[in-house]
C-alpha cells in the first residue's frame, strides 16, 4: 500500500481482514496527516442523502463509482466508524460527521486496529514513482522508496495499491509528484487542478486587517445561475467557505476562456427586496450610512464593510437601490485560489486507464484508488465518501485479482 490516507488505509485494513499481509508506507513522519486537517473544521464523513442523488454528486464519474459507493457507502462508513467508537450524526443540510466532530479519535482507533490486524506501517518512505513487474512463477511487483537518509530501498509486493491523494495542501503529503512518473509509465492522467477551493479578491489593506477570518454569515451566492447559501469567510487574498467551493469548478472553467468572472452576492437571502427596501425607508436622520445598514438591514461590520468593497465604497442614499444592491452585490474575481489551499483537487488518473476492479490496466496487480483517481465532487462528505469507497472496492478488487492470478490462493 503506498498512501497511508483514508483510501490507502480502508484498502490496507479490508486486506488485511482477509488474512493478507500489508505493509503501507507514506512519505510523511505519520499517516493521515490531510485525514486530520479535515477533521480540523469538523470531519464531514459522509451524506445521508438517498443513494442516488449522492451518486448524482460526482457527475460524469458517477457511473464508475457506482459499484464502489453502492458496495460501500455511507451506511457502511457510518457503520464502520461506530466499529471504531465513533458513532455519527447527520447535521444541518444532511451532512454526517463523528460525534466527536473530529478525526483525531477516529484515527488513533483505526490504527489500533490495523496494528492488531498485522498491518505495518512505514512512514518517512517515498515512493521514488518505479514499480518493476517480474511474472514469473509468482507474480511480483518491485516498488522503490527513498527514505529520509537518502537511502534506497526496493520492495516486492504480489499486490500494489496506490493511494497517493491529490496535489492540494502538499504540506501535509499529497503532493502529486506521482503524475509524471505514472504518465512515463504510459498511464494518461488528467491535470490536478484545484477544485472546492476559494477565489481571490482584490480586497483593500484596511477590509484585510480588520476581517480576515471574519465569515460573511448566511449568504447566497450565485455563479452561473446557481445559487448556493452558507458562511463565506473573508480570507487575505479573497474568499472561501461551501458556498464559495460549490462553485469553484465553473468559475474556473470560465476564467479559462475570460480574464474575469462575476460572483452576484445576496447578503439577506431570507428577505425580499420589497420587504427590505421597506425596513431600509426607515432612516434615522443622524444616522451613518453604517448605522442605517446595521440597524434596519440587520447587517454586520464585515457584511457592511464588504458591501463597501465591491461598490468602491460608493454606496446609494435611497432605500430601493440600496436593498437592491445587497440582494445582487457583484464581486469581481479574477483567479481562483492556488491548489495548496484547496480543499481537494480535480484531475488524475482517467476512469478509462482503471477496469472495474479499480485496478490500472496497463499494471496488472497495481490496484489505485482515492483522490489521485479522476472524480471530482462537491464538499458535503462527498470526497471522503468516495476515497473509503474506492479503498474497499480497489482492496476487494486486488483479492479477486489475486485469487485468479495465483489460482486460487494468495500468499
Ligand atoms: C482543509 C481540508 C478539509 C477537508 N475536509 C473534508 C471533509 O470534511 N469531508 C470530506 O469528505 N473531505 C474533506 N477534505 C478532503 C479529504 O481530506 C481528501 O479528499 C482525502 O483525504 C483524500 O484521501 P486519499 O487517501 O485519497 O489521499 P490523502 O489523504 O491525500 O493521502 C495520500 C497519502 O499519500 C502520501 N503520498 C503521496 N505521495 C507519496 C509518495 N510519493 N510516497 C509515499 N507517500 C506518498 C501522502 O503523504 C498522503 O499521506 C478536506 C481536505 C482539506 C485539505
């Protein structure tokens, strides 16, 4: 098992619990390191939408995940999780996460497990990115780590599950150094883009130094004629948050074709303009502009100084063009943010480089699976979801491999 994230660490465990010996080595001084992170902002495990509509998530690569997800779904991974000590709650908008909200417990109690279930594990090993085939009597798999040292070092394995992650926050592992050897090897892999990730803003000093950190609460935001409602957090260079992320895939196809893209911003998504216009009509004649907005429109400092960024701080005197400003404010991005900040990242191995047993088509008995596949999905549980998923369903698939290669037993 090289990548000893969530969908390296399922595989090992799965294989495991079938009696094999794992051996799972990572780069870093520990594993799940990026399992952490999210556990971080509360650990989104998974959704408790209806089979289908979850499958729907994942778009175009829901057909190939369908046999992983249906095999081992959120049911399983709820399931699973309570195994472990961790029992789950679905939360607002049908998300599911521990009960502990975070991951470190779940963590430390998987890897028990799999220390008891014999797993060994090899941290500070990198994969150099070579894995030699020699089948002959057996069928073997060579694979070479670099160790802190600089040492060399060169395994042999019967079965290769890589679960390498994608390239986004490489500081805790996933780097995506992979791609260039796996695209030597002749296995086509799509760019890592980053995906669920925020957008960067032109802000000014002052609206940086008073609200970075500060969430812009309750707002709708619309791209594209889709409109998404959650807190959006002001951050140094721009902004981020689910209603931000659900839309990063098609600002940043826009901003391949165009050097700009529109986010409109509904800064009171739970009343209509009429309504608001009205509460507006009643100013106090001493009042700031603030005070009027804090006061009638109920807005707070940062939604108030935020109205006055993409406006220039050229705000309207009259109630009906105010309350329709806050309903449609305009923020101008011009990039998405860099992938060393996203929460995931879009590309990687093609679907049509992997058969239905997750494993690659021109390795046979090298088995991939997690983010470093080509899927990409909406945040709301979806990306762990489908990194357990296709864990079980690559460790399932290397069994069966195995059982046919070696005729029926695996050492
Ligand atoms: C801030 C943040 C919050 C998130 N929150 C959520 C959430 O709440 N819900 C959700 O569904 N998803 C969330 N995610 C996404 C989720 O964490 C990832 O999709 C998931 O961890 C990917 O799992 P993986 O096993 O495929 O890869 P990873 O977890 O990235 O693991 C890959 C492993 O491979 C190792 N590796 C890479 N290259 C090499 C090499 N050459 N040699 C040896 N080892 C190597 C890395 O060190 C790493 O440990 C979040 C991500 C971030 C960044």
């Amino acid at each position: 098992m090289i990548g000893g994230g969530p969908a390296g660490l399922i595989a090992a465990e799965t294989l495991a619990s079938h009696g094999i010996a794992v051996s799972v080595y990572d780069q870093m001084p520990s594993m799940g390191r990026k399992f952490l992170l999210a556990g971080r902002s509360g650990l989104n495990l998974t959704h408790s939408e209806p089979l289908d509509e979850l499958l729907h998530r994942y778009g175009d690569s829901s057909a190939a995940l369908e046999g992983a997800v249906l095999a081992f779904g959120p049911e399983q991974l709820r399931a699973w999780a309570a195994g472990l000590g961790e029992d789950t709650y679905i939360g607002t908008s049908g998300r599911v996460f521990p009960d502990s909200w975070r991951a470190t417990p779940l963590l430390r109690a998987w890897l028990h497990r799999l220390a008891e279930l014999g797993v060994v594990l090899f941290p500070r090993h990198r994969w150099t990115g070579t894995i030699a085939t020699h089948d002959g009597e057996r069928h073997e798999r060579a694979v070479s780590f670099v160790r802190p040292d600089g040492s060399d070092i060169e395994v042999t394995a019967d079965i290769v599950v890589l679960a390498l992650g994608g390239a986004s926050w490489p500081r805790v592992g996933s780097d995506g150094r992979w791609v260039g050897p796996l695209r030597e090897c002749g296995v086509r892999v799509t760019d890592l883009e980053p995906s669920n990730v925020g957008v960067v803003a032109d802000w000014s000093a002052h609206f940086v130094e008073r609200f970075e950190g500060v969430p812009l609460k309750n707002v709708a935001i619309t791209f594209a004629g889709r409109s998404v409602r959650g807190d959006a957090m002001v951050t140094s260079r721009g902004l981020e948050g689910l209603p931000v992320y659900s839309h990063s895939a098609a600002i940043r196809d826009a901003l391949a074709s165009s050097d700009s893209a529109q986010l409109s911003i509904d800064l009171h998504p739970d009343l209509d303009e009429t309504l608001l216009a009205r509460r507006l009509g009643k100013r106090r004649p001493k009042d700031s502009v603030s005070n009027w907005l804090r006061r009638a429109a109920g807005l707070s400092p940062v939604a108030i100084a935020f109205m006055r960024e993409c406006t220039n701080n050229v705000l309207p005197s009259d109630a009906a063009s105010l309350a329709s400003l806050m309903k449609r404010l305009v923020l101008e991005i011009g990039a998405v943010a860099r992938i060393d900040r996203a929460i995931s990242s879009s590309g990687g191995v093609t679907l049509e480089e992997i058969d239905d047993r997750f494993m690659l088509r021109r390795a046979p008995g090298v088995f991939v699976a997690g983010e470093m596949i080509d899927w990409d999905a909406p945040t709301g549980g979806y990306l762990l979801q489908a990194c357990f998923s296709t864990g079980v369903a690559a460790a399932n698939g290397a069994l069966e491999w195995s059982r046919l290669a070696s005729g029926g037993s695996i050492q």
